[in-house]
C-alpha cells in the first residue's frame, strides 16, 4: 500500500514537473518574441513595446525558478565533489539528504516569505510602475508555486537519500528518455 502512495506521489511530481519545464519553455520563447518585437517596432514604427524589458524581467523569473524540481529530480545541480568522489554510497545518501534538507529550508523560507505578502499586495492592488500597470501578485504566485514543486521535490530526495544511507543501495536520478542520443564507446 506505502509503495503504490509513494508511486502515485512520484508519478504526480514528475508530471508536473514536466508541465512546468514546457511552461518555462514557452515563456522563453515568450520573451524573445517580446524583445525582438519591441526592437522591430523601435526601429520601424519608433514604437516599442511599452514595459518590455519589465515584462521581461518578471518573465526572468519563471524560466529560472519553473525548472528547479525537474533539475533536482535528475540531479543536474552544480556541485563540488572532488571532496566526495572518495566516499561511499551510504556517506554520500547521507550528504545528499542533508543538502535536500538544507535547500528545502532555504527555499521553503524564501517562497514562503513571498507568499506571505502575496495576499495583501493582492488586495490593495499593487503593481510595477510602468505604461501598463503589470500587477505584482501573478509572478509571485508563480514563483510560490515553482519553490513549492522544488521543496516537494527536496523532500523525496531527503527520503531516497537516507534510504541510499541506510541501505546502501542508490537509485539512479530520474533521466529524460535519451535512447535518441548516441554515445561513444
């Protein structure tokens, strides 16, 4: 029963995950649409896009903060290890839940410091100054949601890898489908 939840949960996560890289994908392209536009209309109409690089700027912050789970659930983080490349499974199970423990306070702190304001901006209606008025809260919802999946994703990397120190045996980072990518040998 414990392991079908626990499928269930992976399941769930990797899906949104996945839903959240394609969002932040979008939104990449999104803000190079924006920004060429506003250069093309600069240059042919002397008209650019009112607040492009404010919109730009906010749309910054769901290509970072979207793909942060799906980054931790393949282990893609930068890291050091020229300290920990001689250690063995159980010690590194150890580190690895420590660093997820250690990063889901850190950022659970952040988002939650952010969602915290979140309502009261909400209802006065605050925004960025600009021609367009850009509310606040939209960004900040998404940034809260983003830290949310990160921390989520954090805790089931705290529980594999205190499983990885207890038993020793490591299981492999969830990886995209690469059979389409050919290696050397």
């Amino acid at each position: 029963m414990l392991h079908s939840i626990d499928q269930i949960y992976c399941r769930i996560l990797s899906a949104l995950e996945h839903v959240a890289l394609a969002v932040a994908s979008v939104i990449l392209l999104l803000m190079g649409g924006i920004m060429t536009a506003s250069v093309l209309g600069k240059l042919l109409f002397v008209m650019p896009i009112p607040d492009d690089l404010l919109m730009v700027g906010l749309l910054n912050v769901a290509v970072i903060a979207l793909p942060l789970a799906y980054v931790e659930s393949t282990r893609g983080h930068i890291s050091v290890t020229i300290t920990t490349d001689w250690l063995g499974a159980r010690a590194l199970g150890g580190l690895r839940a420590f660093g997820a423990l250690a990063m889901a306070v850190f950022f659970g702190g952040i988002g939650y410091m952010v969602l915290l304001r979140m309502p009261a901006e909400f209802s006065r209606g605050a925004y960025y100054d600009g021609v367009l008025q850009i509310p606040t809260w939209p960004m900040k919802a998404l940034f809260g949601f983003s830290i949310l999946l990160l921390v989520l994703r954090l805790l089931s990397s705290i529980v594999g890898g205190i499983r990885t120190a207890i038993t020793g045996l490591d299981t492999p980072p969830h990886v995209a489908d690469t059979s389409h990518i050919e290696t050397e040998v």
